[in-house]
C-alpha cells in the first residue's frame, strides 16, 4: 500500500478499491453489507436502550407517588385506630373498658406446606371451661 497517493483507511479507501476494479462487485457488496447491518444493528440498539431507560423513569417516578401515598395512608390509619378516636365512639355505643380478668388473648399457628396436602398446627378457640382450657388443636388434614 502507497500511502503518498493520499489514500486514507476506511470506507473511503474500500470504495477507491471498488472503483479502481481492484474488489469485486460481490465482494463489495459484502462489505458494505456488513457495515450497514452494523450501523442498523447500533441504531436498533440505541432505540431499545432508550425506551428501556424511559421504562426505567416511569415505573421510579410511579415507585415515589406509591411510596408518597403509602406514607400518607400509614398516618390515615394510625389516625382511626387511635384511641383518642375509638375510646369517644365506642363510649357513645354504651360499651365500656373491659378488665383485664375479662381479656384473654390467643395465637393461631398455620404451617400450609406448598405442594402438599398437609395443613399442620391449626387451632380452634372454644368458649373457656372452669379448667381454662380453650384451644384445641385440630387433626393433620391427609
């Protein structure tokens, strides 16, 4: 290759080749080929990449309004399920506070394994007897 005749790698020194009938049509054909499907191919890309990034925006900017409203339904519900709120409405329905002798509390434990048809540790509560047994545990569904 005689670079003084001011031959310049690239695309311009294929197409000199081309003209000068030192490459085939076909070969240049190929070639060229070749360099479109890789422009196509950066083009096709670039696009993908921006609508995936504008995806990427929306569901951040949905992300934030959900976060924004989870934080204000919290306050809305710490609001009703204040005391301040309930004692004066249960107080107008003529309840009163129950005694501590008059509460009792209780757990259900439930173990559903995925896959079969076992229902392990389920309760049930029943109306307390002078013993203060009042939870019974069920048989194991088969």
């Amino acid at each position: 290759m005689n670079r003084n005749k001011g031959y310049s790698f690239g695309i311009t020194y294929l197409i000199r080749r081309a003209l000068e009938g030192r490459i085939s049509s076909l070969g240049f054909l190929v070639v060229l080929g070749f360099f479109s499907s890789l422009v196509l191919l950066y083009l096709a890309l670039h696009v993908h990449f921006i609508g995936i990034s504008r995806d990427i925006n929306e569901i951040s900017e949905r992300v934030k309004i959900l976060k924004e409203r989870n934080v204000c339904l919290k306050a809305e519900y710490n609001d009703l399920i204040s005391p301040e709120r309930i004692i004066p409405i249960v107080q107008g329905f003529g309840m009163r506070p129950g005694s501590p002798d008059e509460m009792r509390r209780f757990a259900v434990y439930q173990d559903y394994r995925i896959g079969e048809s076992e229902a392990a540790g389920l309760a049930q509560v029943n109306p307390l007897d002078d013993s203060g047994a009042s939870l019974q545990t069920l048989p194991e569904i088969r």
